[in-house]
C-alpha cells in the first residue's frame, strides 16, 4: 500500500476496524505492571467495588486503542508522531471478554505554521464493545508529512 | 486512607522514582505501539529521535503506576472519569529516571452520587535532570469520608 500524505486526509473522514478481544489474563498481566488497584486484580475487591467485577486498567485500554490504530492506520501514513490527545474519556468500564471495535473521524487537518513540510490532523476516535456501547473517547493528535 | 475531603485544593504531592530500561520499552511497544523507533534499535537510529524511545503510552502508564504506589493506593479511589489533556513534551529515553509533581486543581461532588468526589489533577512527569517529558490534566474519582458525607450535605 502506498503511504497517504497530509494532503490524501479530509475533514469527515471516517475509519472503522476491529475487532480486539480482550482477556482476563491480558487485564491483570497489565494491571500488575502498571495499575495494581483492587478492582483491576482481585476478583472478590472488584466483585464488591462499584464496578462489579474485574475491569481493564483504562491506560490498558489506551493500549489496546494505540495497538490498534498502529495495525490498521499509523503504518500506512507518512506519520510524524504525536504532541498528545485531548478529552480522553472512560465512558465505561472494559471487562474480561469485551470485543472492542474502532471507529475514528478526522474533525481538523491544517498545515504547520512553523513547518510547512508538516499538517496536524486532530480526529475523534471512540471504541465500542460487542454491544455497540461507547466504552472509550478520545480525540488524537497527529502529525504527517505533507506530500513531497 | 485518604478520602475526597482530603485532597484540597492546592494540595501538591511529589513521589515516583521509576527508571525505565530499553527492555521494558521495546516489551510494551511490541504489545502496544510496535512502531520502528520503540521496537528497532537500527531504526530507531536512522529516526530523526536518534534512539529507541519510548511509546507516549507507556509513558502514560508508568505515570499511573508512580501514581498508583504514590497516593492511590492510600486513598479510597475509585477509578477515573477521563483525561482533559495529555502532553507529550520529550522524548522518554532508555536508562532515564523518572518522577512525578501532582498538584490539585479543582474538585467537585456529582449530584447523583453523594457518597463520591471528583478531584481534577495536573501530573508533570519530570526526568533525573529535572527536563519535563510529559503533563497531563486528569480526574479521579474518590470516596467520601463516611463521617463527612451528612455535614457536608448540611453545608450544601
């Protein structure tokens, strides 16, 4: 495939994939590293907090989302990293079993000021489980390489 | 333990000492990010970061854990709503040492849940030179102190 340039990205652009199937083991292999709290690894804490139930670490998630856009999109761009996201949110909780799916918007693709070689593209990205419920919002930030 | 009462305004909290190895970053990103410049030390080379570096992901989730160890586990935490703004402003390289400044910037308690707080953050991890690598504004959801909620809904 050949690499899409800032200039191949436009407002109203929308990209869908999935799906990833996330698992219990994977949920407390990663809570243990990075977000060892009780209702992300002991089962009977997390029966009894306000979630129910074990759930994924949400920087899990996050993961799982970069994982994702890295797989079906960023290797298919002339990409130029990232400065960040903005409005992330946890709508709700990804439980051991979910299947998540990807649906991204491009919401603003402007060139640099400072770099004309360079375009930001922001984008609304949300994931949803098998039910169609929104679990997770964010809206990136990307940097590509105008086309040479 | 620490409740929503206790993270006031202006409270600041200092704590973390994580030093993060070329191993750890190229495991994460092989799961999560396995993008040339995190995973490929010849390519990573050749990259205009000149160097593995670490993914802004894991980065994040580094910062959770300092968090998590610094006042999570301490404090009757029950979770986060979102994150307003991450950014991501140096590169995280192999053998830095990092640290984390928390500061608290508002709080508020939600109508439909008297018995929670919300407490919004501002977490700058710093490295062993004091060079800023990433900031983020965040909330965090925390439980009332049992013997404050019926006072402070008297005050309300």
């Amino acid at each position: 495939m050949s690499k899409l340039y800032f200039e191949d990205i436009k407002i109203g652009d929308k990209t869908e994939f999935g799906s990833k199937l996330v698992t219990k083991e994977e949920i407390l292999e990663f809570a243990e590293e990075f977000d060892p709290q009780p209702f992300h690894l002991d089962e009977e804490a997390a029966t009894n907090s306000i979630y129910g139930g074990i759930i994924a670490s949400g920087w899990h998630t996050g993961g799982m989302l970069m994982r994702m856009m890295v797989d079906n999109m960023v290797n298919h761009r002339a990409g130029l990293g990232s400065p960040g996201f903005d409005d992330l949110r946890w709508i709700r909780p990804v439980r051991p079993g979910d299947r998540l799916r990807f649906e991204s918007t491009v919401i603003e693709a402007r060139k640099s000021k400072s770099r004309p070689d360079m375009g930001i593209i922001r984008a609304q990205v949300y994931l949803y489980n098998q039910n169609d419920e929104k679990v997770f919002a964010v809206k990136t930030i990307g940097m590509m390489k105008t086309r040479p | 333990m620490k409740y929503w009462e206790d993270f006031e305004v202006g409270t600041q909290l200092e704590f973390g000492k994580k030093t993060v190895t070329e191993e750890e970053i190229i495991r994460y990103a092989e799961k999560f990010d396995p993008q040339p410049f995190h995973i490929d030390k010849e390519a990573a080379a050749e990259h205009y970061y000149r160097g593995i570096i670490a993914s802004g992901w894991h980065t994040a989730a580094m910062c959770m854990r300092m968090m998590v160890d610094g006042y999570l586990l301490d404090a009757a935490s029950n979770g986060s709503p979102g994150v307003e703004e991450l950014r991501w402003k140096q590169p995280v390289r192999p053998g830095e040492t990092l640290h984390v400044k928390a500061e608290v910037l508002d709080r508020s308690l939600p109508k439909s849940r008297p018995e929670l707080g919300f407490v919004k953050f501002s977490h700058k991890v710093f490295n062993q030179d004091g060079d800023l690598k990433m900031t983020m504004v965040s909330s965090g959801m925390f439980s009332r102190r049992p013997s404050d909620i019926k006072t402070l809904e008297a005050n309300q």
